[in-house]
C-alpha cells in the first residue's frame, strides 16, 4: 500500500475543494445562462410589446388627424345640405304657387320649412276664397232682378223754360216721396 503523505491529502483536499468549486461555478454558470435565456425571451416579447404599442400610436396619431378632418368636412356636408333644402324649398313653393294661380305669391313665406310653406298656402287659399265670395255677393247686390222695369232715361229739357224745369223737378220729387 501506499502511503500517502499530509501534502498528499492536503492535495487530494484542494482537489476535492477546487472540484466543489468548479461544480458551484458550473451550477451559476448554469443559472445565469437559464436566467439569460429568460431575459431574451422577456426582451424579444418587450420588443414585439413595443412595437405593438409603436402600431397602435401610429393608427392612433392617423385616426386622430382623420378625426381632426372630419368636423370640417361635417361642417362642409351640413352646408351643403342646408344650400339644397333651401334650393329645395324654394321650388316647392314656386310649384304650390304655380298650382294656384289665383294665390298671390305674397301671401305665402319664403321660408325653408315645407310645412311653413303649406301653412302659408293654406292661409292664402282661404283669404282668395273669402274674397271671392265678397266679390260674388257684391255682383249679386248690385244686379237688377230679372223682370224689373227699365229706368226711364231723363226728359229732354234743353228746350224748356226754367219754370217749367222747375215743374218737371218738383213732379218727379213728389212722385219719389209718394211711392
């Protein structure tokens, strides 16, 4: 057998620490390439995160500027809206007017409500109506009833003497008086 000396197990000690050391070294070297690992997985899912959120503030920035548009091209859209329903409006009341001739035009507004300008129309119907039966009575009031005697024309008098016009007055006055 062999002996073996004290350097020899001081050795076969440094051995056994040093291979203890290694074995630790290994185990962190370990460690820190399975946290490593996990931090490029961690970092490559940061990256994709941010250029998710780098996406999502550009569509964000381009539909805000969109956005920014849009209340203009409202405002242009109501406009013309507005232009034509005036349009619009016009003809239809130039068309009731032109449906009734005998409604005068300044009896009916101007207006861009449809259902002002019906009322308006209405109105003026029933004001030419009412007028036109005034018009009937008064031709009705003034007319001479059928079979009526016809007025006698004035006596000649160019040739009469003033008394005797005087007479011819006075007769007719009383005959007036008498009836």
């Amino acid at each position: 057998m062999v002996r073996r000396t004290q350097a020899d197990e001081d050795s076969d000690e440094r051995i056994a620490e040093e291979r203890a050391q290694i074995e630790a070294l290994q185990t962190a070297a370990a460690d820190a390439e399975a946290r490593a690992a996990t931090l490029r997985i961690e970092l490559a899912s940061a990256k994709e995160a941010h250029a998710s959120v780098e996406a999502q503030l550009a569509e964000a920035a381009s539909a805000r500027e969109a956005a920014e548009g849009e209340p203009s091209e409202l405002r242009a859209d109501v406009e013309d809206v507005r232009t034509r329903l005036s349009e619009a409006a016009v003809k239809y009341r130039e068309a009731k007017l032109a449906s009734a001739p005998e409604v005068p035009a300044d009896l009916v507004p101007a207006s861009e409500s449809l259902a002002e300008i019906d009322e308006g129309f209405e109105a003026a119907q029933r004001v030419v109506g009412q007028l036109r039966e005034r018009m009937t009575e008064e031709r009705q009031s003034a007319r001479v009833p059928v079979g009526s005697p016809t007025r006698r024309g004035a006596p000649d008098l160019s040739g009469v003497s003033a008394s005797e016009k005087i007479r011819v007055g006075l007769r007719e006055l009383s005959e007036r008086e008498g009836r």
